[in-house]
C-alpha cells in the first residue's frame, strides 16, 4: 500500500483530499495542528509543523513514499503580509529535506507566486505571501537537481470556492451579507479570475500526486469570470440583487484578469473538471444556508 502524508489535512482542501486519496488505495497519514477523531481511511497525527524539528521527526517515524504538502498560512485578511510565511518556508524546507526514501512530493503553489508563465502577476500584486512562496518553489527546484529529492510537482491554485471555506474571502463573505439582509460591499467588479470549486481542486492535486508528472501545474478552470457576474450569479440565488453594491469598494490595486492555463491537467492526466460553476455556487449558498439557519443566536 502507498503510504502518503497530507500535510494541512484539516483545512477546506486537504479534508477532500483524504476520501479521494483512500478511493486511490493510500494508506493516509494526516497531520494538523489541531486534535481531529480518527476515521477508519486515515490516521490524524497532531503536529504543529511550524516547530524546528517538527517535520523531521514526523517523516522519520512513518517514512511516507509520497508527500502531499498543502500546510500554510491561510487566515483570509492576514495571510498575505504575514511575517509566518517566511516560517512556513523554512518548515516546508526541512519537511523537503527529511523525506528519506520518499518518492513522490507534491506541495500546493498559488497564482500568486511567479513559478508559472505569468510572472508579470506578481509584479502587479506584491505580496509576501507570494514572495514566500516564489523563494520556497525555486529553492525545491534546486535542491532537487543538487540533493536526492523525490520527484517534485508545484501545484499552482488559482481562486477555489466552495462550502466549509470561511473568512473574509469574497464568495463566503458575499453569501453571508445576503443571507443577513445586509449590503453586500464590493469593489467595481471588472477583474477577471479563474475560479475552481474546492472538490476540483482536491481532485486535481489527487490527480498528480498519484502520478509522475513534474514541475509547474496550474490547478485552474481555464475560464475566466469577472467579479461582478460571479457576486450577481450569487445575488440572483438568493433572490438579493437590490442589496450587491457593485463600486461601493475602492478597487484594490490587483492585476485586471487572471486565468490559469491547465493544459497539463487536461492533455497529461486526462482530468477535467466537474462542477459547472453555477451548481458549486449553488452548492455553497445551501450549505451556508444550512449552516446560519443552524447557529444560535444572530444568522451573520
């Protein structure tokens, strides 16, 4: 059986990757930070990876064939300035450096590093977020042609949505205001993003991990969709258009389209994706629905 540690498995993506991990025969090790029930797929492992040594001692007891690396920063509003990203560099680098025997290492990238073609991006949209990031890619490249590092893939995300994923990100945010009866604030709405439901996301970084394919990957649609028609498909669900306040935001200084090229996902693994955007969108308004009807107290 393939043994594979999932890093950040308790997070909106890793906890998809676990059942389709199984579904691929894995045998699953996943770590968190927080304390989470063991399930009869995977064994949870509690461990803060931000600790020296942390990562080294996690690999060298279980010795996992493959890592799948998706453990970062993620808290909406902080992650892209936080200093902790240049924590997670260097946990990520001792987690590269103590694979041992493992054959395999997938870690998650962000369409906000400058790892793929569009490295004007990152020019346009500075952050230490994507900074951190850049450094980690370029440093795992190297290492990997001058150390025995398995083989190595760089899973560039692109904007997922979709239910559990919380914070102050603008499909949940949207959904949240609407449901309150309150205005959902927005900038002008003309940026154009690619934007991929989490359980195709999962899938994809799934997809190649189980597989031999190297280098940049673009986890993406390939499509395009402005913000203002993704928060107007939001507001029509809900029956709120008179409440989406479309240019009441000052225009945040962000590149004006981003749209990932996954060519590779498509021609090299046979993936595709599976949910159209108008049903994962409203997947997540039913489960913000179920989830605010649920909670005591104030619905927002």
């Amino acid at each position: 059986m393939k043994r594979v540690l999932v890093t950040g498995a308790s997070g909106c993506l890793g906890r998809r990757c676990l059942p389709l991990l199984r579904s691929r025969g894995f045998e699953i090790h996943a770590v968190s930070s927080r304390s989470q029930p063991q399930a009869p797929g995977w064994v949870w492992h509690r461990q803060d990876l931000l600790e020296p040594g942390a990562a080294a001692k996690l690999c060298k007891s279980l010795e996992p064939a493959s890592v799948l690396h998706l453990a970062w920063i993620a808290a909406a509003g902080e992650y892209r300035h936080s200093a902790e990203n240049l924590a997670w560099v260097r946990a990520s680098l001792e987690l590269a450096a103590s694979l041992g025997t493992a054959q395999r290492l997938v870690v998650a990238g962000s369409c906000m590093d400058d790892a793929g073609p569009d490295r004007h991006l990152t020019e346009q949209w500075p952050s230490l977020y994507g900074v951190a990031k850049s450094a980690l890619y370029r440093l795992l490249c190297y290492a990997g042609g001058k150390a025995n590092l398995p083989h190595f893939a760089w899973a560039r995300i692109f904007f997922f949505y979709g239910p559990e994923q919380r914070g102050a990100r603008l499909v949940p945010e949207v959904i949240r205001c609407l449901l309150a009866d309150r205005p959902a604030i927005c900038g002008p709405g003309t940026p154009v993003r690619d934007y991929l439901h989490a359980d195709d996301v999962a899938s994809a970084l799934v997809a190649i991990l189980d597989s031999s394919l190297e280098g940049t990957v673009d986890v993406a649609s390939g499509r395009g969709c402005s913000v203002a028609s993704l928060t107007q498909n939001l507001a029509a669900q809900l029956g709120r258009p008179h409440l989406l306040r479309l240019g009441e935001r000052p225009a945040a200084p962000e590149p004006d389209r981003i749209v990932g090229d996954n060519r590779r996902l498509l021609h090299e693994l046979g993936w595709h994706p599976q949910v159209p955007l108008d049903e994962g969108l409203a997947r997540t308004v039913a489960w913000w629905r179920e989830q605010l009807a649920a909670a005591p107290g104030p619905s927002a």
